[in-house]
C-alpha cells in the first residue's frame, strides 16, 4: 500500500507527540518562544468531561494563534477527545485549513494536587522551511469533570514546556 508523505508526516508527528518526556522532565525556561509567557495561550472550548464505572473521559476543542515574537510557532484548531486517567495522549483532529506539517495531542493527567479534569494538550510541528526540524510545545490546565453537573467549559492553556531538535 502506498502512503503519501501528508500522512506518513501525520503518523511521525502523533508517534514522537506520544514519545515526548512528561513536562516535568524537560526544561521549562525559553524566553522568546511563547513558552512560559502569558501573551501565549491556548483556548479551549466546548469542555465537557465526566467519569463513569467504566472511567474518565474529555471532549473539546482547542485553538492557537500564531505567538507575535516568534512567527515559526503554528496557529491551529483542533477537536480533541478520549478517556483514561494517566492514558497515553490521543491524537486530536485538526479543524482548519492551516500547513499539513503540525498536530495536537491530548490526555488526562492523575492530579498532583487537588481535584478536577487535569488536562495536557500538546502541540508538535516541523517548520514549513525546515523539515528537518521538529518542535513541541506542552501545557495544562485543571477544569472540572461538568458532564451532566456544569454547563460547558472555556478556559486557557499556556505552554509550560517545550522540546526541540533542528539540524
């Protein structure tokens, strides 16, 4: 079967997204680059996540503009669902029409403190003139699990962590 280079892109974004080290592991200082900046953030909308016997689940969208100090960082939307606690992160599905050479990654996190929907979304692309290049960029948020309790939820996620090779 023949793949085109679109999809094998795709395949190799969603398996390094899921082969990123955890934020706690990598660095958390890059001025300049969005991460860590308030100016930076990412918007989730339609949240709705809940638990049942059977586990935890989210549903939402997620959207990003291009960062203004660094043009290179991507814009996107994307739809994002899945279940587990502690669960690999799922690919999400891009919703726009932007460069093929980026995806969004999902999971619900176990919470280090608190209660609530602790959520890690990542971001992964490789630069339209560089595909040698690949970047990641990872943040969370804590929401509430509002599945028939809550109404929908909006709220932000900025980067906290970043991951980065070039050549």
């Amino acid at each position: 079967m023949l793949f085109s280079s679109a999809t094998i892109l795709l395949s190799a974004l969603a398996t390094a997204v899921s082969a990123v080290p955890t934020p706690a592991s990598q660095p958390t200082s890059h001025p300049s680059t969005g991460v860590n900046d308030v100016g930076y953030q990412w918007l989730v909308t339609g949240w709705s996540a809940g638990c049942a016997r059977s586990g935890c689940y989210y549903d939402f969208n997620v959207t990003g503009s291009n960062y203004g100090s660094d043009p290179n960082i991507p814009s996107f939307s994307a739809s994002c669902q899945g279940s587990g606690v502690g669960a690999p992160f799922l690919p999400c599905g891009i919703v726009d029409d932007g460069p093929g050479n980026r995806g969004v990654a999902a999971h619900l996190i176990a919470p280090v403190n608190g209660t609530g929907a602790h959520i890690e979304v990542s971001l992964a692309w490789t630069p339209v003139d560089n595909v040698n290049s690949y970047y990641n960029y990872t943040g969370n948020a804590t929401s509430s699990y509002n599945q028939f309790v809550a109404p929908i939820q909006m709220f932000t996620i900025e980067p906290s962590s970043a991951y980065s090779t070039s050549s």
